[in-house]
C-alpha cells in the first residue's frame, strides 16, 4: 500500500514549471504552452477539409459560375466608369490649344538674367509649337552660349522652358539682346 500511496501523492502535487516554457504534469507528461491553440487550428483546418471533400462537381461548377458572374458585373461596371471618364476628358480636349492660349491672353514671354559672371538664367513662356525647344537650342549654340540645366514642363498647350546658361562674357546689353533674339526665335516658329 504504500507504493500506491506514493503514486496518489506524486500524481496530487501541482505541475512544475520547467525550462523552455512546458510543464510537466505527471499524469500527462510535457504539456506545450499552445497545445489548445493548435488543437483549435487542426480542428478548424479538418472542418475546411471535410466541406471540401463533401463538395461535388455540381457544386463547384455552380460556385465558379457564380464567381465569373460577379466579376463580369464588376468589368462591365469599371468599363462603364472608364467610359465616362474618358467621355469628359474629350470634352476638355475639345477645346483646343490654340483656342485657350487665345482665351486666356496668354503670350509669349521670355525673361532672361544675369547670374555670377558669366551665366545666364532664361524662361521662355510659350504656346507649344513642334520645334520651339530645337530652334532654342540652336539659337543658343549659334551665340556661343553652353547650357548648364534646363526644365521643360508643358499643360494644355503651353510650354515653360527654363535654362541656365553660360558664357564667355555677359553683360547687361548681351541680356537685352539674348531676351530679342529668343523673343524672334519664338515669333518665327
């Protein structure tokens, strides 16, 4: 009797805690500290599969076409959306280019100013014409200035062109008469 003493005794003590985060309880052995959550997942996970095995053709072809349905739904309606979109974009370019520079008296600008010693730092402000930023650029070359930097941005017709430039000499007469001749290469385009 007092074998089974000892084993009531042994098997009544609480768990110990033990490294690595598993207790040891005599009646069960090593307990892990997510035992229950993983029974919970496996039983889950077995309730996903067994609907999936009692799943027939009929019944997987009925929710595929079902499926397909929904998303011509949704094409036909991101079509239809596009459509529109596409619709009210024609009508704004509708007006024409020329038609909103004149509209809103936009012209031709060109400003140009002297930077330390030799560099130049031009804008022109133009209707974008084919060739406006060619002809620039060899009105450069032909005055024998070298460009540094340049921007070019463009919107509804119009164009900004921003430059740094630099030469041998700049002046103030050479800044009036860079602004004319660029002001004549614009004209001409």
């Amino acid at each position: 009797m007092k074998n089974s003493q000892a084993i009531e005794e042994v098997s009544n003590r609480p768990a110990r805690a033990v490294r690595g985060g598993r207790k040891y309880d005599v009646n069960r052995g090593f307990k892990s500290k997510n035992l229950e959550a993983e029974r919970r997942r496996r039983q889950k996970l077995n309730a996903r599969l067994l609907s999936l095995r009692a799943m027939n053709r009929a019944t997987i072809l009925d929710d595929s076409i079902t499926y397909i349905e929904f998303l011509q739904e949704e094409v036909k309606g991101l079509s239809e959306k596009l459509q529109e979109i596409e619709m009210s974009e024609e009508n704004m370019r509708s007006v024409d280019d020329t038609q909103l520079t004149e509209k809103c008296n936009i012209e031709a600008d060109v400003q140009v100013t002297a930077i330390d010693g030799n560099k130049l730092r031009i804008k022109i402000y133009c209707e974008n014409k084919k060739g406006v930023f060619n002809a620039v650029m060899e009105a450069f070359g032909s005055v024998g200035f070298e460009v540094i930097d340049t921007n070019l941005t463009t919107f509804k017709g119009l164009i900004l062109i921003s430059f740094s430039v630099e030469g041998t000499h700049v002046d103030r007469l050479l800044v009036e008469e860079m602004r004319a001749l660029l002001m004549e290469v614009i004209r001409r385009i």
